[in-house]
C-alpha cells in the first residue's frame, strides 16, 4: 500500500511539474494588440462612457442617475463597497460635483460582450482635483459591466481602481 501511494505521489508531481513547464514555454512575453470583437457594441460603450463621465463631470446628477442600474454595485480599491444608488448619488453630490474631473487615457478602452447581459468595458482614466490644478494625475483602471435593459444601457457594476 505505501509503495502504490508512493507511485501514486511520483506520477502526481511528474504531472504537475511537466504542466506547469509547458505552461511556461507557451506563455507569450507580449500582450496582444486590443481589437474589438463587435465595433459596433465597442462604439456604443464608448459613447455610453462619453454620456456618463460629461455628466459626472458637470454634475449632472439626474443623467447619472438615470445611467446606474437599481442594482447597482461599486468597487472602489480606497472607499469599498457601495450598493445603494442613492448613497452613491449622494457620495458624488458631497465629493466630486466642482472637486474633481475625470479624464479618459485615450485609446485605452476594450469592450467585451456578455452574452445575454451586456458588456464589459475596461479602461484607464485619470482625475483631476479642481482645487488643485497642479497636482498630479496618475492613470488608474477601472471597470464598468453595462447590461442592456429595456431597450437601454445600464451600469450595473463598477470597480474603481486607483
């Protein structure tokens, strides 16, 4: 019995050690270039990401509102969890409307789609505090899941990386 577990464990690290050598040997040291799968989806995300962020910026609160699902979820790395819309409203009233900007790393967006769902966006951006024009900006990532719901895109899930 201790021999058959002895084999046993010896086939099972050979297996082992051999996967992972030829993962290794197949891993690419380059990323490939972003084409969108669906332009037409990639086009409607990034004028769907244009809608929000000019009404983040200029403090429209009824479009982004009106742009969030009611189920909506936000990540962010620094703040946590937010999941109640009107907290997150609230949340963007008291700290970013005049304070802050947002602006998109040009050709940074890749758009996947989800079947049945929607779509996945991600990006980086960066932000700019208003009260401190001088102060730099770094690039962060973000993410964004868009459903289309009722004939219109939602966000429903955000993760806000800085």
């Amino acid at each position: 019995m201790k021999i058959t577990k002895l084999v046993f464990n010896a086939v099972l690290v050979t297996i082992i050690l051999t996967s992972c050598k030829s993962l290794q040997e197949n891993k690419s040291t380059t990323i490939p270039e972003y084409k969108p799968d669906d332009q037409e989806l990639y086009d409607t995300i990034v004028t769907m990401d244009k809608a929000y962020f000019d009404a983040y910026n200029s403090c429209d609160l009824i479009t982004q509102t009106r742009m969030y699902s009611d189920d909506i979820e936000f990540y962010h790395d620094k703040g946590g969890v937010m999941t109640v819309k009107q907290d997150i409203i609230d949340a963007l009233e008291k700290n970013i409307c005049g304070k802050v900007t947002r602006e998109l790393v040009e050709d940074s967006i890749e758009v996947y789609p989800i079947k049945d769902y929607g779509a996945v966006q991600m990006g980086y951006h960066k932000f700019h505090n208003n009260q401190e024009p001088d102060a730099p900006s770094k690039p962060s990532k973000f993410i964004v899941l868009w459903q289309y719901q009722n004939i219109e895109w939602k966000i429903t899930k955000v993760i806000s990386l800085h």
